[in-house]
C-alpha cells in the first residue's frame, strides 16, 4: 500500500495563501486610499518606493508589495529549510504571512469603521504581531517537525 505524502494542516498550500494575500493587500490598499487619501504611501518605508515607481493611489502599489511579499517568502523558506530542516518551509512562512497580515489588516477594520484606539498607532502593532508570528511558526515547524 502507498503512503500519501499529503501537506499538513498546520500550514496553507501555496495557492491558497497567495489567493488570500492578494486579497488582503487589496484590502489594505482600498481601506487606505478610502479612509486616508493614500497617506499610507507617505510612510517613510514606501514613500521612496512610491515616488520612484509615481504611485499615486496605494492600489496600484499592490503588485509591487506582492512582489516584497514573494521575495520575502522565498528567503524566509530557504532559511527555515536550511537552518530548522522543516518540510514545507514555504507554506510555513506563507501561512504566518497570511495571519499577521490578516491581523493588520482586521485591526485597520476595527480602526476604520469601528473607531478602535486601543491601539493608536500601526507601529505599536508591530511588536505584537511579530510575537504572534513567531508563536505561530514555532508551534506550527515543531508540528511539521513531526512529519516525517
């Protein structure tokens, strides 16, 4: 009898992940050029980036933060492939991806339409998003590592 060699649940499959990254940048985007004018473009990050490509309206910033988002994915799995030896690296870090990026974008939602100001500012979410990404990876590679 054949084993299957079928992907975990812990983790996304590539496509799914990247269906919903598109749809989460596209989010992110709309709820910024709708509520802020684009001032997301202004942030000393992807100010440079917008001026040297003439993004005017963050939408049309969506492919190029696609294209960090690949690059980023990319490194990020052949480390943890590398370093940690982990089977489906790339789902890994795709699927942290998404949830931290989901998050961000949840709390814009609650920002934008609810008036949430427990937190004031996007950059005092960033620790605590990379406290949950960590938490998640962590849990999720020792899950993998079992995998055999």
């Amino acid at each position: 009898m054949k084993k299957e060699n079928k992907r975990p649940k812990v983790v996304l499959s590539k496509l799914v992940a990247w269906i919903i990254l598109v749809f989460l940048a596209i989010l992110d985007s709309s709820l910024d050029m709708i509520f802020v004018n684009s001032s997301g473009l202004q942030s000393s990050f992807w100010k440079p980036i917008a001026d040297f490509f003439g993004i005017k309206y963050a939408i049309l910033g969506v492919p190029l933060l696609l294209i960090i988002f690949f690059i980023a994915v990319k490194i990020g799995a052949f480390l943890e492939k590398k370093i940690e030896k982990v089977q489906y690296a790339e789902e890994l870090v795709l699927t942290t991806l998404v949830i931290v990026y989901g998050l961000f974008d949840l709390w814009l939602i609650l920002v934008y339409f609810f008036k949430f100001t427990l937190i004031k500012n996007h950059l005092y979410l960033i620790p605590i998003l990379i406290v949950i990404g960590a938490a998640y990876s962590w849990w999720a590679e020792n899950k993998l590592k079992k995998i055999k």
